[in-house]
C-alpha cells in the first residue's frame, strides 16, 4: 500500500461509515464484512444490483422500476461519490 492509499484509508472509513458497500467513482466496489465469505456475499449482490440496474437503463425501462425520490437520492450520491 502507497503512501497515498495510507492517507485516503481514514478518509474512506469515515464516508463509509456503517454500511458496508461503497462505489467508488473511477474505482470500482469496495465492499466490507465479519468474515472474507460476508464481503464477498455484499460484493456479490453490489455487482448484481449495477448489472441490474444497467441493463434497465439500457432497456429504457430504468424509470419505470424506480421513484422519482429514488432517483434524485442516487443522483445526489453518485455526485459525491469518491
């Protein structure tokens, strides 16, 4: 782990906070659990969930299946996402 890793771990525990899933923009999933097998289980269903999402978006059928306060909530949070 770099230098600059070291220094951005305290920044990202706080955002974190106590979910444990995180899109990072420009990287990726991070995601965390009691155990290696519970992290991999939220990366898991995380991954999923984009995918799902994508393909509706892609579908044309994106706002549809979600509420406008829905919406707006993830266009809030992907504008301050990491």
């Amino acid at each position: 782990m770099g230098a600059d890793e070291k220094d951005e771990a305290p920044r990202i525990v706080e955002e974190l906070g106590s979910s444990h899933v995180m899109i990072m923009r420009n990287h990726g999933l991070l995601t965390t659990g009691r155990s290696v097998p519970e992290a991999f289980l939220q990366l898991y269903r995380l991954e999923r969930a984009c995918q799902t999402q994508i393909d509706a978006g892609a579908a044309g059928t994106i706002a549809g299946c979600m509420s406008d306060k829905y919406i707006s909530v993830v266009r809030r949070a992907t504008s301050l996402a990491l």
